[in-house]
C-alpha cells in the first residue's frame, strides 16, 4: 500500500489526535495512529478507551485501500519538524514496515495491524441531538472549564454539565464554590434531556472548536456522546449520575447591585491578592457611596493591602468576602467592559453578570462567599 499526502496537513491532524492518547496504556495499541485509506481519503484514529477521536484528510495520491496502525511518539516528532512538502508511506503488511520518504530523505517504522484497535462506542437509536454553532460552543465550554471541580468523592462535578430544556439550552459548571451557567436561548427541546461531559473530552473540544463556521452536532444517550465538528468526530464516554439543581443556589432577590469597570477591577484584585491569607486567599470587599474597597491581610506575616475604585451601586453599604484567585478566573472569563454585582447579603452568593449579554444567552456566574473575620 502506498499514499502520499500533504506533510503540515498531516502533521497538524496528528498533533490534535494525539491529545487524546495517554502516556500509559492498558492496552499497548491504544499508543498507535489507525491510519485507513478508502477511496483517496485518509481516515485517521486515536483512542484512550474512554475517548475516541476521529479526523479525516484528503491524499494527494494512493493505489488502493487499506489499514494499519503506528506508535504516536516517534511519528509525530518526525512529522513535526517538516516544512510543506508531499511525503509517501509504503506499507509493508507482510513485513510490517512503513517506510516514509520526504524530499531529503526517508525513515521506517514498525506498523501493526488495525484489526487490534478497539471499536467506537455505539450511540443507542432513541439517542438525543444537539445542532450548536461551533462557535457557540466554543465560547461556552471556554467560559465554563475553570469552574470545573477536581473531587474523586463526586465524580459528576468534575465536567460540564448540558441540560437540554424547553426554553434552552443550559451549559453549566461549578465545583460548589463558583459556579458557570450559560443558557443558550436559541436552542430548546420539547424532550428534555441532559448529559455530563467529563474535563478530557471537553478540553479536546476547546482545542478544536472555533477555528471556523459551521455546526456541530452532538449526539448523546444515557453512556456516550458524538460530538462531530465539521472535519472530525470526538466520541467520549459520559459521567454518570445526577448533577445538582444548579437554579437552587442562585440568589433571585439580591437588592444591592454594583456595577464596575472589569479590567480595572481585575487589576486591583491581582495587586491587592499577594498580600492576602495564603490559606484563605479572602479578598474583603467593601462596597458604600460609588466607592468600591478591596482589602487583603495576612496577619501571620504582617502584610496587608487596599485599594479603592469608584463604581456605580445602588443598595445598601456592605462587607462581603471572596476568595480573591477564583474571582479572578471569574474576571478573566468574561470579555465585557463593565460587570454587574448583585448581592444580597453577607453570607449569600454573589451574582456575577456581564453589562452586555451575548446575543441569544444569559451567561452568569456565581461566586459563594466567605466568612469575615471583623
């Protein structure tokens, strides 16, 4: 068998796949590239068992059919190094060696058969369908992966949660300290229905989504989901078991509300946090009279610090705190110019809001707050 393809083509499908393959194996094929070529298409396969990827690319030319498998490592380092150029793998099946040649050279590598690899997880008939823009989801799984939870004791925290109701789609996260939930309002079900995807499939996504239009579509059951993205599959393994009433935890009345400019805020609590607790990391914040105080203290080492930004608020003078490192991340996950602060008091969650949604969501975040030491 014998195909020569485009080298940076190759090498960029390769370097995308290879974040699916773990460093160890169960399985010792689980380390290989299925490489299968079907009618001048090449189909190329990565795996970790729980996770499957799949991407396609055309050949510039081939003589035929087949497949095979090949270690990850030393293949893809090889490739890396290529400018743009056209290189052949001949295969060897009775020997089984791929020899591939470029303009100044060649190299070989032992191949295996790809009958070994396991086979994709197959999506049950009465399965559910989501079509989202790539875009779309990209934006959302962006903007929910560092509120994930990393707690071997509640296994269902430790991804992202979509729970597909009649009025929208809700993409959500939190790991009980903050928490993410994006309700895209232009997709809604009749059916309801609702997935639990785990941190490796949807970090593979955030890697692969976004780079053009189109859709995606995601087909799920109660084990595995489909997520196809245009040229490409990923297909995961789901986390199973209930995820939490993430609308119980979110304040609805919260009468004082504090508007304020986000990169400014941003950067007063990255100035002010080095000289919090390094336990706690608890940033006070002190809102009255347009004027927004942020003071951090570590009495242990004899550091403290504040700052003052003016700010717009309407509600009562108050004292709240917030670990200063996850309102950061929080910060850095919004793109606005301005966020809103609704509160409701000192020992209830603050509501965090963009001054503008995006166009056809309600994006919020949740911070829970802390415990002051007056």
């Amino acid at each position: 068998m014998k195909f020569t393809l485009s080298s940076t083509a190759l090498s960029s499908k390769l370097i995308a796949l290879s974040r699916v393959i773990n460093s160890k194996n169960s399985l010792p094929i689980l380390s290989d590239f299925v490489f299968e070529i079907e009618d001048n298409i090449l189909y190329l396969t990565a795996s970790d068992s729980e996770n499957m990827m799949k991407t396609t690319m055309e050949l510039i030319e081939s003589d035929g059919n087949g497949s095979f498998a090949v270690g990850n490592h030393d293949l893809l380092e090889a490739v890396k190094g290529f400018s743009e150029q056209p290189i052949t793998f001949e295969v060897n099946q009775q020997e089984n060696i791929a020899r591939i040649s470029y303009q100044n050279g060649m190299f070989s590598l032992p191949v295996e058969s790809a009958d070994e690899f396991p086979k994709a997880q197959e999506i049950s008939g009465d399965a559910h369908t989501i079509t989202i823009a790539n875009n779309l989801l990209a934006d959302n799984i962006n903007r929910s992966l560092f509120a994930m939870a990393q707690d071997e004791l509640r296994p269902v925290m430790n991804g992202i949660y979509f729970d597909l109701k009649s009025d929208c789609l809700s993409i959500v996260a939190s790991d009980g300290h903050k928490l993410v939930r994006n309700n895209v309002l232009s997709i809604k079900s009749d059916t309801p229905a609702s997935f639990i995807m785990p941190k490796k499939p949807a970090t593979l996504l955030k890697n692969l989504l976004g780079k053009d239009g189109g859709d995606v579509t995601i087909r799920f059951d109660e084990r595995n989901a489909e997520i196809n993205y245009g040229d490409g599959i990923v297909i995961c393994r789901l986390t199973e078991g209930r995820y939490p009433n993430y609308n119980s935890v979110i304040p609805q009345n919260n009468p004082n509300q504090l508007t304020v400019d986000r990169v400014s805020l941003l950067s007063a609590l990255r100035r002010v946090q080095p000289f919090s607790n390094g336990y706690s990391n608890q940033i006070r914040f002190h809102v009255e009279n347009g004027t927004l105080q942020l003071d951090a203290e570590d009495f242990d080492f004899s550091k403290t610090a504040t700052e003052k930004m003016s700010c717009e608020y309407n509600g009562q003078p108050m004292s709240i705190g917030f670990k200063g490192s996850s309102f950061i991340e929080v910060l850095n996950n919004f793109d606005c110019p301005e966020i809103i602060i609704q509160l409701a008091d000192p020992s209830r969650a603050g509501v965090v809001l963009p001054s503008e949604q995006p166009e056809n969501q309600d994006v919020l975040m949740l911070m829970m707050p802390m415990l002051i030491n007056e």
